[in-house]
C-alpha cells in the first residue's frame, strides 16, 4: 500500500524520518513516498496544490498525507477524507480540500477521534508524528475509515478558493504556474502580470525563440508563463499569490 | 528490515543514492528511510542529535547508519553498537554516542573489523560507501553483532556533552531548540539569550499571541524557543551551539 | 526491482513525487531510490556525472532513469539503452552517455516508441511522467527492451566528452572534482586552477595539515581538489566546467 506524505517541514530536521519512522512500525509494507516537504511554512495554499497537482497520478488505494498545519494543537480537527479510490489524511484547515475536493462523486469526510490509533501522549506540537503518521499506517492496513470517528458534512476550503485569476506556485524552472485553465483563455487572449502582457500560446518549449515569454499548458493542466531555458518569474519578479488580469478576444496591439 | 540513513553528505550529490545501491545489492529487501542528510558539514554534534531525535520513534530491529566522520580514512574506528534492541552503525567519533548511549540497559559496541563485510578496494574517503553500508546490510540479512569485529569497552563520547544549557539545532520553522528538559525549568524560569529573557511556557503554538517569544516543551522532549507562525531564531539571531543562561524560581522582574 | 531516478526537477515541486507515482502505480514492488534532483537546471553534463558516478554501484538488473531535458517536447528521441547488466532510459540529448558508454561490452540503444508503454495523453513538457517513467515500470516488469521500438545504431554524446582537463563537479563539502584519473597524472604533477599550483597527492583528508590545498583520488575513481574540513572550490573559486592545466613530471618550482 502507497502513502504518500507532503508537508512544510523540511528535509534538514529529522520529522519527516520520524513520520516514516511511525508509519513501517505500524505498517512495515507500506510503500513511502514524497511529494514535497518544502511547502513554504505555513502555506495551505501551497500544500493544498502540490497534493491537488500529484494525487491523480497515484493508483487508488494510496493514501495521501499532508501536514501543513500551522494551528497544530489549537481547535481545528484531524479529519480522513475518502474520494476517487483514495483517501486523505490531515488537519481541516484546506489542506486537503483542493485535492479531495476535485471528485464529481464527491468525497466523505470523517474526524480523526480514534484514540487507539495515536501515539501516546500525543503532543501539542507534531500532530503529524502522533495522530496522522499512525492514522494513515491503521488506514493502510486496511482499517474502514469509518473506524477513525465520526462522519462529517464538510471540510474547510481555501481561503483563497473563489479568487480571481492568480499565481498558485513558481516552480524550480521559474515557470510562474497559473490558476487558469485552458479553457479559459479562448483562441485569443492577453495576460498582464507585472506590466507585461503575454498573448502566444506555445505547445512546447522548443517551439518559442529564447528571450520570448509565453503560456503554455503545463502537466498539471493549468496555463503556465514561461521562457525557455530560462525563468520567467526571475524576469517578471513573479510571487506565489500575485494577481493576473485576464482580457480574452481579439486585441487590437 | 528498516535501514535509516543519517549524512552530512547533503541530497545534491550522488553519495546518498550510492550508498543505497550498496545496500540493495546486499539486502534488496531493506526498506531505506533518510533521516537527515543536511547535517552541517563535519558537524557531529548535529548529526547525533537528529538521529537521537528520531530513533527512538522506529521499530526494534530498525539499523541506523549515520556518517558524519571528517576523520574518515583516518584513525578512528568503524563501529557498531547495540542498543535498545536496535543498531546503529558508523565511525567511532560521538555521533551515535547521543542515540545509543541513552538507554539505562546500557550498550554493546563492537569495532567493525570483518573484511568480508566492507567492498574492495576500501576508499579512504567514502567508508559510507565501502565500509558502512554494506556493514548495515549484512546486520539487515541477520547477521549477528559479534560477526562484525572486537567488542569494545566503550564508545567515544561528544566533546560536548558536559556543556551546560546550549542550542542543539534550529529547525526549519525557526525554533530554537535547547538542551533542556522541562524538568529542569521547574515552576518559574528565565531563560537568557541574545539579550532577550524568555519566561513564559506555553503548551501549544496556537495559544500564543502572535510577537510573544516564549518556551514550550518540543516533540523531542526538550524545551524550545518559539513564536507563533515567526522565526524565534531569526529574531534572537541564534545559533547552534549558542549558551543559554538559565535561572530557576521567581523572578523579581 | 530497482529504479533510479535521477533528475533537475529539485525536491520542492511534487514532479519527482508524480514520477513515482506512475511507476508504482505500474509495478508496485519497484524499489525507488533517488540519485540526485538538484542537477543544475538544464545541465546535461551535470546529470551525466551523477548517474554515471552512481550506476556502477547499484545491482545487475536495475532501470535508471535520468531527466535532464531542456528539448522536452521537441525533437530529441526518448531511449533505453542496455549495457552492463542495466538499463538507462532517458532522452537521448547525452545524459545516459557517461554511464551507459564506459562499458567494453558495449551498449545496445533503442528508441522508446511503444504507445501502449505511455500514459495518455502525453503532454509536450514532462515527458518525465508520461514517457519515461511508465516504460521504466514497464521494463522493470520484465518487457524486454525490443519491445520498446527499434533499435539505434548509436547515442547522442556529450559536447563536453573530448575537452581537456576541468572542473566536473563541486561537492557539498566544497570538493572539487576534476575529469582526471589518478593514471593521467605520474608521479609528479601540477594542477595549475585560478592562478593556484596544487602538486601535493594525499591518500586521506586526515594526512592534510589544515590550510593546505592537495589533489586525492575521491571515491568515483576522479582526482578531486580538496583542503581538510574547508571548502577548496570557495578558496579557489572554482566553478563547474572551469579548465585546469596539467603539467606532469618533475616541477622546478
């Protein structure tokens, strides 16, 4: 069985490992694998896309763990959320939301008060090694999640959910990753970011002449700004969060 | 069977990945989890607190490779040390003194000195590769200790072990992790750094204002200096190894 | 059945995370083990160095995938190249030639053109998840490299593979790995780098007094650069691809 595990903590300290460390005590079979462990702190945002951006390409039954969690021993909720042949593991605080959210079955989510699934005492301060490590690890091993608590109606969302277009990640290219959607665009359209306007859509990077920036469609399915070999959001001085206006249609410059 | 992996070698190189191979070729059915390989370099301080951090939090059975060894190639010796119903494998200079040394049933330490273990030619400046790795391995398919070499006496200690409070490591959130335990603070405490006095203990992160520095007894067991969803560390400009001036009982301030 | 993944995505998108997942999701016993990530972005020779420095060490039998693809989407054939008891698949821009060229025995090239082996539809810019990780499970189930589509008479090399003496690669400990062997330098020798002479061979980092910048034989079998727990690139200021001058024989300095 697949768990995978995306957090903000790093790979310098040793949480990670410990996570791990839980889970093959538990579940000595299951096969770990990372997302990202460098979600900036604190960022839901950033968390909730990675998970949202590779779930899919998992097999079902993997369970996914993320712990972005920057209200860790305050009021929010461990919750376990069952959608597409998956199941997500986390605080409710958005992190999940974009990636078991996504389903037109929709998803079942339930509190995490299984008690018998912690390690004890369970802590203030890392969730992530007490509550969702062993939770995910009994999951794995083939509890329903029924067993983890009761059923709730919904989880949290985003607070950045209903936002007009914007900058969701830069990734290590300095591709500025958008929140647009191919479909979207229309076989004409302007994007202005940082008193640039971007109007060629390319298929490939090859395709475009260095120096040029322009969209293109990237993996995950949303329109990305780039520059061949090289970053757009260096030359753009792009930030995760920023606005992009949006004019679809002919232009006239 | 569980190996864990501790280096200062840093992620960018092929040295983690080579060291893997080696040990999948022995024991292709070892299960690998990294605990950090962002020690500092040649910092054996560092890496005998990460993995004494987070050994404990494995299975027994589990084997602990940790290479922090600028002496490598030099006169210390290879070892391995039994301890806790777990192993822990690597150079004879302190770095699994912290780990291995902490349990009251005490420990068995055998010079590692069986050729038929180590690859040929030894190198004398990767025994993670030729030396260390395939010792894990080896233990992983059941090898008994006393195969490894000579029982030893003792193991090498940390030079500072004896220090009094310090700063053991900052994490990736910026708290400042300390040598102290919570009972060492007792009812009323002033801790002293960079200036600054810290004298309130909260229980979790949540329940500080936001700006306040304040102590808080980490997930390792030792106490902590934090501020919520900010980088104590950044604010105190602290560093490891930093002294903390400790004052116990009211305070007239 | 292992697999390798050697890449320039970095650790911090969820791209090495998605690569892993479609493996699994194909052949869910693989073992993953990763190389490096941090290649320099766009840097075929860097990732040339790092999996031909590693291959070597892994068991007959295990896949290596390298990424390392400015031309995604463009031109350049996706391969699998058998040689010495391995397999490597990557695009064929140069990035297998290192590790799959140096055996005697020779290397057989195929092109990777077998549509039933990809996910669907294949995007124009990761190749990585949609070609080269869904053949790599594929092998690593036991297709035979035929089936992957008709044989090459050759692969692409390095622009870089017939220079002269230079700086292969920094190490995180400041080392500075060189494209010489210990055979190419005699007896006597001197390393002329950024108005430097190096002409002292160490055989261990422990023999060198502090200060001292000396050549050694590092552990890939490449005379590296090195000064005792210091970093010799920083001193030096040395940079990748940099050319050093070799003068061997008796010195008159």
């Amino acid at each position: 069985m697949i768990i995978t595990l995306t957090t903000d903590f790093g790979l310098a300290d040793p949480f990670v490992g410990i996570m791990k460390g839980v889970i093959l005590g538990i579940a000595p079979a299951a096969s770990l694998v990372d997302i990202s462990h460098s979600v900036p702190s604190y960022d839901i945002d950033a968390g909730a896309f990675a998970l949202a951006n590779a779930a899919g390409y998992f097999p079902a039954g993997t369970i996914h763990v993320a712990v972005v969690d920057p209200g860790v021993g305050g009021s929010r909720h461990p919750i376990a959320v069952a959608a597409g042949g998956q199941v997500f593991v986390g605080p409710d605080n958005g992190v999940l939301s974009l990636a078991a959210g996504r389903f037109e079955t929709g998803y079942v989510a339930h509190r995490i008060a299984n008690e018998q699934w912690f390690r004890h005492p369970v802590s203030r301060t890392f969730h992530g090694r007490d509550i969702f490590a062993p939770s995910a690890a009994h999951l794995a091993l083939g509890a329903v999640i029924e067993l983890a608590g009761p059923r709730l109606d919904s989880m949290a969302q985003l607070a950045t959910a209903q936002s007009p277009a914007r900058v969701l990640a830069i990734d290590k290219f300095g591709n500025i990753v958008t929140s647009l959607r191919r479909a979207e665009l229309g076989p004409a359209f302007t994007l202005r970011i940082a008193g640039q306007e971007i109007r060629r859509l390319r298929s490939s990077y090859e395709e475009a002449p260095r120096g040029e920036l322009f969209a293109i469609e990237g993996s995950g399915g949303f329109i990305e700004i780039s520059a061949r070999e090289d970053s757009a959001a260096a030359r753009l001085s792009a930030r995760h969060g920023a606005e992009i206006e949006v004019e679809t249609g002919p232009s006239n410059h």
